[in-house]
C-alpha cells in the first residue's frame, strides 16, 4: 500500500506533468511550460506534504518519505531549469546584452 495517497490528492497531477513537460520541450511552448511549472509547483504544495501526512497516519515504510523528498527536490530543480529556459525564449539576446552591460558597468 506504499503510495496509493500520491495519486489521489490531486488527481493526474503527478502524470500529467512530466508528459506536459516532454510535450513543452518539443514543440518549445512557453505556455506549456509555464503550465509545466505551476503543476509542479502544486505537486510541490499539496501532493507531496498530504501524501506524508495520509502515509504517516497509516504507519507506511520511511524510506518512502525519502523517495517523496527526492522527487521533491527533483521538480525544483526542474523548475530552476525550466524557468532559465523561459527566461532565454523571451529574451534570446540576454547573454550577449549582459556582456555587454557587465563591460559597460565594469568601467
């Protein structure tokens, strides 16, 4: 019985994002991945810590909190990422104008 909480919080949450996210990367939408990031940002809030609390309450493995911890900190490494990534689609000359400004402001 490890898990079944994670799948039922908020349903479809923990599927529909990483295929949202594969989704994004292909077609390069920065709707979609912004989208991708605020599933991300749910799952982060309310599945994760509800799924502790029910598998806590019901006595689960603990090495089970460690998995729920990773994943956690994988989706925020995902989401520093995927904001980079957005970041550079709305502004493609960012590096090369921050460059520039560190030369100007440097002098």
């Amino acid at each position: 019985m490890v898990g079944w909480p994670f799948l039922f919080v908020y349903l479809g949450v923990p599927y529909i994002s990483p295929l949202l996210a594969i989704v994004s990367a292909w077609t390069a939408s920065y709707n979609l991945i912004k989208t991708m990031g605020n599933l991300n940002a749910i799952m982060i809030m309310f599945n994760i810590p509800l799924t502790v609390l029910l598998s806590w309450k019901n006595g689960e493995d603990p090495i089970y909190y460690l998995v729920l911890f990773l994943m956690m900190a994988m989706k925020v490494m995902i989401s520093v990422l995927s904001s980079k990534v957005m970041h550079y689609m709305t502004n493609p000359r960012f590096c090369a104008n921050d460059v520039k400004l560190k030369k100007i402001l440097s002098n």
